[in-house]
C-alpha cells in the first residue's frame, strides 16, 4: 500500500492543527455556525440528529492492520465503540463530540489518514474497484493512479469550492466492480493498439435524487494527458456549473442541460490550453507514485484445500463456495468478511472486531484489508491451505456469514436513526429482510439488493436490482421499490415497481418479489435475466394483488 513521505506527513499534520484552531476559536463563539459549516465540511464533520458524523477517507478502499487498530482505538475512545463503512468505501463515526474531533484527526495523522475532502463541495475521495492489484483480468493495477489523482485533488485551490460534491472512480478491468458509470467523473483504464495505457473517460453520472448513468466523452485519454484532461473537465464545471439551485449543481445536470457534444467540445477548448503545461505525467512521475506502495512477496504454493473435521466441513464448504473468490497468484484466495450478520446494521464493524480483523490480516494477509462498496471488508491475499483456520476465527467472530453477493448482503444507509436528511427508516427493514432470508439466501442466488432513508441514495437503492427507497407521507414512513437495477459492466437504473407501499408491508413485498422469481426462474437463470424475460407485470401484481 502507500506510504507517506514527509511532504504528505506535513500536510494533514498542518491540517489538523488548523483545524483545532478554527474548532476552538468556534467553541469560543468567534467564529459563527455559518462561518464554521464549510471549514468542519472540508474536515469530513457533518451535524447529524442526534452528534456530529466524521466521515474517514480510506483512499482506494486499503488500510493497514495498524491503521485499522487505530479506528478501533478512535471507536472505543471517542464514540460508542463502533464504526460505519459505506459505499465509497470510507468509514463513519456517528457520535463524536465535536470538541474531540481535533484530537480524533491527530490519532488518525499518526497512521497516516485524514478526513480531508471527505465532505463539502470538493473533489471527494478517489474510489476503485477492491480488488485492484488481485484480479486475473485486469489492465493494470489502477491504485498508483488513483493516488497520483488524490494528490493532484486534494486541496485544489480552483476545485476547494465547487457547485456541488464530485467523486471520481477508477476501474482496471474490463468487469467495473468500482460502478464507475454513476460518478461525476468514471475512468476506466484500457490498452490502445500499441500497448499503451491510458483511459476511457466517462462524465456526468450520479445518483441521489436525480440518477444518471454516465456518457463517454473521451474513448482513450493516454496516462500522460489524465491529469489535464481531468483538469478540463473540472474547469468546465467549476465556470459553468449551477450554484443558484443545490439540485441542479451536479455536473450530470450541467452535462444534461448543454448536450455531451457541446460539454465536450468546451472541455477540449480548455484541453488545449494546459495539455502541454505542468500536469503533463512522466514515466518517472508515475513510477516515483508506483515505488511507494510497498510490494508484496507472494510464496510459492499449491491451491490444496486445507483438511477439516467432518463435522463443520459443510459450512466451512458452503462459505469457500460464497464468500471467497479466485487470485491471480497461483495458492491464494480473495476472502470477503461479512458485516451484515443477522442482528447487525449493514456496514457497521465494532472496536473488538476492527482489532481482530487486524490481528488475522497480520497472520493471514500481509497485514492489509480492504473496504468494498459493499459495505464489506476483504483480505486479497490469503493462502489457500490457510483458509479453514481463518473461517473458524471469522465464524466466532460473526464475519463469515455465508452471504456474499446474495440478497441478504444488501447495501443501507443509516437512514432516518441517524442522518438528518433521511425520510425513513432502513436499519430495522434491513434486519428484517436478513432475518426472513438467512436460511435460504444462498439457494435464491446473487440478488443485489440496496436500500436508501432518502432521495440523496446513499444506498444506491436506483441500480440495485431491487431497490427501496424511503419516502415521507404526512409524517408516515413508506417505501418505493424499483426492479432491475446494475451497478456493473452496463450499468441501469431500475423501473419502478407501483406506488409506495408502507413500512409494515416491505419484507412481505420483498418475499413477493422473491417468489415469483423462484417460481419463474429458468434453471439457474439470474434474478435480472428472469426479469428480463418475463417483465415487471407479474411482480407487480405479486405486491399489489391485496389492492
């Protein structure tokens, strides 16, 4: 992974002793809630119902086992001795007081992290797919890159105070697992010809209340011209993006309203003025990024599975089979953690199990893990023949439930328990869908499922293939379900199902949703190829039959 070198030290030391300032000159009354809001925004502090949040940036979705052991000791000092991931792979502290947050923001610099740009309206952290550097079928590993853009981001002066947010992905295989079709900004790194590499560039996606799958504007941009190119772009938006109407400040809405070709055309003007300039890439730039990540040193091994008693060789089998997958190195395994045991809030993680998680990516995976836009964690890199001494420590520890990909493993946001823009609540229908579903969540199949309190979406409910939505009636708690969403390779939105339907009548609608695909399915036929085949009517006469 990557490792700081004194002038990245330096910068967030400086940043959090700025912000302990500006903490304390609030605290004294000098400066007001108004004059406070942007520079707590720029540090990853939202105000939330009931404390303030403090978002982490886990840049590229990779921490070390200190690092993680140092969000435990933050969850156990400070908050209620858990944490949150989402789906841009950073983690959440929900209730620190805002007086410690400066101290919060000095223990996270001494392992190098930060929670710079993890708020307001600025180049967000730089996101990619979780299995970057492991996968078989990938281009080139995209990480370096991804920090390569962190570092020309973070604290941009023209891009500090943008029209709105703005999240860039980043994908190195031909199959997006980084969803990089519903970001403001999506790379998707490709060979040309020659061999040489470089990027599809993919604008103005998004979701939240108006969601957009991304256009291409640019079918290869070489790696020496990303950084201007990205430039460009945000050029583009930053001159002429909305800032009259927060609904309409997105780049999706700009690159709507103009039209792609003209967006583009204004891009490659702006293009040609700083191509040849100071953001053109080196070899030697990107190798100086490449050397910084310290290599791992892969033993040669064979894929023999490891031995294990009769009596549990069933569910350790039924676990290999779902929550693990396959490495480009010969002997190893990738190895998903589950966070959404049946009981617990999907994507929350507590002190003990964070300390845990470390010590076994210590013994089993280089001493490194992975945050996925799942809501879940991975250690890449694990021996095959250590796989059943891992699954026992996982099992005791509620990592390991069989659930990977299914549709109890479903992405959800806080919802209306916490975040102060939430219609609804999501935690308590998330359980009970887990808890309708556990036995037989396996045999169903891979059903995304992905649920939001509210129309921002930060559960991605528009491209699951089943999504909830949580809408406010009179005061009341209802839910609209969309059918058919896909967040990879071709990404869609999904079609709404009917009208909303309440709170008490969610997990049978669910449970409707999933019998007419069994009944319908072909052989092993997916939940979207089966509604591909037989359209959205018999569901919806499914849920609505009682009408």
């Amino acid at each position: 992974m990557y490792l700081y070198n004194e002038f990245d030290q330096t910068l967030i030391d400086k940043r959090v002793e700025q912000f302990r300032d500006q903490t304390q000159r609030f605290l004294r009354g000098d400066l007001t809630q108004e004059q406070f809001r942007p520079l707590r925004l720029m540090n990853g502090l939202y105000i939330q119902t009931h404390a303030p949040m403090l978002r982490v940036n886990i840049p590229y979705g990779l921490l070390s086992s200190k690092q993680l052991r140092m969000l435990a000791h933050i969850a156990h000092k400070y908050d209620k001795d858990y944490g949150h991931f989402t789906t841009r792979q950073n983690i959440q502290f929900n209730w620190p007081a805002l007086e410690s947050v400066p101290d919060i923001l000095a223990d996270l610099a001494r392992v190098q992290m930060h929670a710079i740009q993890s708020s307001g309206n600025c180049i967000r952290n730089i996101t990619c797919d979780p299995l970057a550097g492991v996968c078989a079928d990938e281009v080139e590993d995209p990480r370096p890159y991804c920090e390569i853009i962190r570092q020309w981001s973070t604290l941009h002066p023209e891009f500090s105070y943008l029209p709105r947010k703005f999240k860039i992905a980043v994908s190195g295989s031909p199959k997006d697992r980084a969803a990089v079709q519903v970001h403001d900004i999506g790379l998707h790194m490709r060979k040309n010809s020659q061999g040489d590499i470089g990027f599809e560039v993919l604008v103005g996606g998004g979701l939240g209340r108006t969601p957009v799958i991304g256009q291409t504007i640019a079918e290869f941009i070489a790696e020496a011209d990303i950084l201007a190119y990205l430039e460009a772009i945000l050029r583009t938006y930053n001159r002429l993006g909305r800032r009259d109407n927060k609904y309409k400040s997105r780049i999706k809405i700009l690159v709507r309203a103009t039209g792609l070709e003209k967006f583009k055309e204004q891009v490659e003007t702006e293009w040609a003025s700083i191509r040849y300039g100071d953001l053109v890439l080196k070899q030697d730039d990107i190798q100086r990024v490449k050397d910084r990540f310290v290599s791992l040193n892969y033993e040669r091994c064979d894929d023999s599975q490891p031995t294990q008693p009769t009596s549990d060789s069933g569910l350790f089998r039924r676990w290999f089979k779902q929550n693990t997958k396959d490495h480009k190195q010969h002997g190893y395994r990738i190895v998903f953690l589950s966070l959404k045991a049946p009981g617990c809030p999907p994507g929350d993680v507590t002190g003990k199990q964070m300390n845990l998680i470390a010590d076994l990516a210590e013994q089993y995976s280089f001493g490194q893990i992975r945050t996925t836009h799942d809501q879940n964690l991975a250690f890449t890199d694990v021996k095959s023949v250590d796989l059943y001494a891992l699954w026992q420590q996982l099992d005791k520890a509620k990592l390991a439930t069989v659930n990977i990909g299914t549709i109890t493993d479903m992405i959800c946001c806080p919802g209306l328990d916490f975040c102060s823009l939430a219609n609804a609540s999501s935690i308590d229908i998330a359980d009970g869908i887990t808890q309708r579903f556990k036995d037989d969540a396996v045999d169903i199949g891979d059903v995304s499922l992905k649920m939001s309190g509210c129309m921002n979406g930060c559960g991605h409910h528009s491209i699951g293939e089943i999504g909830i939505l949580g809408v406010d009636k009179k005061g009341e708690q209802w839910y609209q379900l969309t059918l058919g969403g896909s967040d990879s390779g071709q990404s869609k939105l999904g079609d709404r199902l009917g009208k909303a339907i309440a709170k008490d009548a969610v997990i049978d609608a669910i449970d409707d949703i999933i019998q007419v695909y069994k009944t319908n399915r072909a052989g092993r036929e997916s939940f979207s190829g089966t509604l591909n085949r037989i359209g959205l009517a018999p569901f919806k006469e499914k849920v609505y039959a009682a009408d």
